[in-house]
C-alpha cells in the first residue's frame, strides 16, 4: 500500500468515517449518484461489481468527479482486482479473504481490504501483514460484540463493518475504537436512484456525516 494513498483515506475517514455502496448500470447515474454524496460531505465511494456495466461505472466517476477517492467492491478474483486497478480502481474491497487477492494488490501498492468474520480470518489477514479488514457481514457476524472481542485480541487491527449497518446502529459500530470507518448501501437506495432524487442520496450522506460525528465525540 502506497503511504500517500493510506494518509488521504485516513484523512478522509477521520472526517467522515463512512463508505457509501454504488451499485450502477449507468455511468452517468453513477457519476451524479456520487456527486450527490460527495455534497453531502461523503468523497469515499466503493462501486461495487454487482453489474455488468460497474467497471465502466467506476472509470467513469473517476474522469467525471474532483476529490473522490474511488474503489472497486465485491472483487472476487485476481482477474477482478487486475480490472479494478486497469481501470483506475484506488483501493479494492472483497467480500471474503484470499490470499491471492491480497498478495496481487500488495504488490501493486494498492489497498485492499478483505472481508472477515471470524477469529482465524482476522489472523490470517494479520500474517498477510494486513492493518485493516472489512468485517462482514458486520450485523450477522456478531456485530458490536464480536467486534470488541476481536479488538481484544487483535490490538493493532482495526475494521470497517459493512453488512447491516444502517443510520440506526452508525454510532454504536462507530463508538468501538478499532473501527476506522462503516460501508454501507442505506445511502444509495434503489428507489431514490430510480427516481432520479439526488437530493434524498445528498440528505442521507449529511445525516450520516452528523451520526459519525456524534458516534465518535
């Protein structure tokens, strides 16, 4: 991992400790669906590879958008990371851990974040010489428990649950002190999207913005 990128996203996750979900067919939906959330004081994204098109989504939000660090999701393989990072991907998130995907983005500095959930995937991304892992998903696994008995453990470890967060629990997920930031979908939802109701997407990253805030005070 480059230096320079981890100290933009801790910069950026230290002022708003939450990475909205984009899922688009659209390059153009998604480029305004990530201006939207990007007014409302949200410029980390993950576009996630649920769509044929989100490739193009992602490449897309990077040419269009100024000061929004863009990642790839649901990267399955190496052949999905190779994509992600080909087409300007800033960091890669999985929903589970393999070592392949890790060792691929390591070697090209980039980000990843693998998902874990349960002790051994936690120690195993730690012998990957890993920092930070998503814990999915986050409310089926145990949630705020099962993350402070992780924390326990693995002290130098920190999380980003993502799976079942919502506005309603942003601040207890955002109170644990190893979390660094919360991914979630509740900011872009499908109806608003198809409506074309920007402004709903801008008013629900300005509340997640106000619940961090008050969740890490």
């Amino acid at each position: 991992m480059t230096s320079e990128t981890n100290q933009i996203l801790e910069a950026k996750f230290a002022a708003a400790p939450v990475v909205p979900l984009i899922e688009a067919s659209d390059p153009r939906v998604a480029v305004a669906t990530a201006k939207a959330l990007q007014a409302g004081g949200l410029d980390v994204v993950e576009v996630v590879l649920r769509t044929d098109a989100a490739l193009d989504c992602m490449a897309a939000i990077i040419a269009e958008t100024s000061g929004i660090t863009v990642g790839a999701g649901t990267i399955l393989t190496v052949a999905d990371a190779k994509a992600a990072a080909a087409r300007g991907g800033q960091f890669i998130v999985s929903p589970g851990l393999v070592d392949a995907v890790v060792n691929f983005c390591k070697e090209e500095d980039l980000p990843v974040f693998p998902g874990t959930m349960t002790p051994g995937e936690v120690q195993q991304a730690h012998n990957l010489g890993l920092g930070i892992v998503k814990f999915f998903p986050a409310k089926l696994a145990g949630g705020v428990p099962m993350l402070k008995a992780l924390s326990s453990v693995f002290r130098d470890m920190r999380f980003m649950p993502t799976g079942g967060v919502s506005a309603d629990n942003l601040g207890e997920f955002l109170a644990v002190p190893s979390v660094i930031a919360c991914g979630g979908s509740w900011l872009t939802p499908k109806a608003a999207i198809e409506a074309g109701d920007y402004d709903a997407i801008t008013s629900l990253a300005r509340e997640a913005v106000a619940l961090a805030r008050a969740g890490r005070s």
